[in-house]
C-alpha cells in the first residue's frame, strides 16, 4: 500500500498542479486516499492516449477486465491498483463510478462528436462528475444530497478543462464544443470532420469558437455555484480543500474571459500568487461556516450510488 500511495503522490505533483496544491490541506489519511484515485485516473488516461488509436479500444477492454480483479478482490501486480483496490474496499466507492470514468474515455477513442449540450454533459459526467462522486466516499459527506454538489462540481471543472483546450484538443483530433454551439454555416461545414492530430483549426473559426467557449464557461459558472451548495456537507478541512480547487479552477475561466474567450492565445493558467490569494478567500469562506460546524460536528453518512442523469440533471436553481 505505501509503494502505492508513493506514486499516486508523485502522479499527482507531476500532473496536476492545482490538485496538488488543494490536497495539501486535506487530512493525512484523505490525502492519500484522493492521491490514490487520482493517480488510476491517470493511470486509465495515459495508457489509452499514450497508444494508436487502432489500440486504443483494445486497452480500454484490459482496463475493463482489471478493473473487475479490483472489484472481485484479487491480488493486484501493480501498487497503485493495490491501493486503489484498498481505497475502494475501505469507502465502498460503487464500481458503476470509475465503469463510467472508462466509457468517458471510450467517447473519446472513438472521436465521439457532440451535437448537442446535453451530449457534452453526459461526456463531462462520465469524466470528471465520476470523479467528483469517488472523491465523496473518500472524504465523507455529512448529507447524501451533495452528491449531486460533487458531481456537479466535477462538471463545471471539466467544461472550464473543454474550454482552455480547445486548441490542444484539436491537435488530438478532438472537438467538444457541441455543434449546436457552432453557428455560422460556412464555419460549421468547414469544421466537420476536420479536427486531426498534429492539426491546428483555421484562424476563420476564431469568432464561432469564443462564442462557443463563453456560453460553455457561463454553464460551467451554473454547475460551480451548484457545487458551492454542497461544502457544507464536508468536513472543515475537506471542504477547505475542495473550495480551494473550485477557486482555483474557476479562476482559469476567469482568464479566458479576459482573453476575449479566444482559444488562439494560449493556455491558461492560474499564477502561484493568484493560488495564494484564492486559498485566503477559501479559508474566509470556512471561517463563515465555524458556527455551523461546532454546531453540527460532522458525520459520515452511508451514501447510495447516484445515476446520470435522473440525479445529476436538470440544472435548477442556479441561473
């Protein structure tokens, strides 16, 4: 287990800054725990982009049948599978969540196209509102009905992730802005179909796309403002930790917005300054939430396994 947990460490500082950053102030035993999940997240994305394309669906399938010896309690060769394994034994994290995380990553081996937002959501649902969901049994919730909160969160992080990429998604042979986004018809014929790897979209596409990515951080703000509504059902320092990344990464939005939204100018990032001054205000938040939280001491609840989209969607209340 402790082999284990080394790596998902050194998988996280590596691959996520901002993760990194926020999981310093969870409780010793979560942070281990969320390094753990996080690093067979990677592990799962890394071994199906790292191949051919033509490979791709066949390694989905050997990530099929490992995870099936996790769920079944098998012994496990590799450490982190060993302590991914102990994670969801120990929280009993639903198999259904990292399942989704896998066909998530099937859409894209299989250059799946968005028609429409609802498409999209489906896709950031199976991606990262999964996450956002294992992240509960890891941490605990005082209130089942933030599991909605946490998917949601997990949302708006990965339309912000859509956002910023889009011209490093396109350079993968991808495009997640959905069609019905993509309005120009001129524009709209020429970019069916022509996303490839190595590629860069033409400059002419630069208008339909800022409009395109303004409407999504917009609908990204609405499934933040839903995940703020669930801290509360955090223990003090995990919903410290969460605010922290909800910040921080709502503040990529932010930057994009004052790029005009324009997908050309380069990916966004949020200075270590700027990390600082976001953790501050985090910690202002939970400082308001002390009364609640003497008041209430927290406590784990038994949380049931939530389904797309009849517990995830429609999006009310958060305009």
């Amino acid at each position: 287990m402790s082999a284990g947990i080394d790596t998902a460490h050194r998988v996280l500082a590596h691959h996520s800054k901002s993760f990194n950053f926020a999981a310093q102030l969870l409780p010793a035993e979560c942070r281990n725990d969320t390094a753990v999940v996080y690093a067979w997240c990677r592990h799962c994305d890394d071994s199906v982009d790292s191949i051919q394309k033509s490979e791709q669906e066949t390694r989905l399938e050997e990530l099929r049948h490992v995870l099936d010896s996790v769920y079944k309690g098998e012994s496990q060769s590799d450490p982190v599978m060993t302590a991914f394994q102990q994670v969801v034994q120990r929280w009993n994290i639903p198999e259904a969540y990292p399942r989704e995380l896998l066909a998530g990553m099937a859409m894209d081996a299989n250059d799946k196209r968005y028609e429409t937002i609802d498409d999209l959501l489906l896709y950031c649902f199976r991606v990262a509102g999964t996450v956002g969901l294992m992240m509960c049994h890891v941490m605990g919730l005082r209130d089942s009905a933030a599991l909605r909160n946490a998917a949601h969160l997990g949302i708006g992080m990965q339309l912000t992730n859509i956002c910023r990429d889009v011209i490093e998604d396109w350079g993968l042979g991808r495009l997640y802005l959905p069609a019905e986004m993509l309005t120009d018809p001129v524009a709209a014929i020429e970019v069916a179909g022509t996303p490839r790897i190595g590629g860069v979209p033409d400059e002419r596409l630069r208008p339909m796309f800022a409009r395109a990515i303004r409407r999504l951080l917009g609908l990204a703000d609405r499934f933040y403002r839903s995940g703020d509504a669930g801290f509360s059902a955090l223990s003090p320092r995990c919903s410290l930790a969460v605010r922290a990344a909800r910040l921080i990464y709502a503040a990529i939005g932010t930057r994009i917005r004052e790029r005009g939204c324009d997908p050309f100018v380069g990916r966004m990032h949020t200075p270590i300054s700027q990390k600082l001054q976001l953790l501050r205000q985090a910690s202002q938040c939970e400082l308001a939430l002390a009364p609640r939280h003497l008041k209430y001491p927290f406590r784990r609840v038994l949380l049931p396994e939530v389904t797309f989209p009849d517990d995830i969607l429609p999006l009310t209340n958060y305009c």
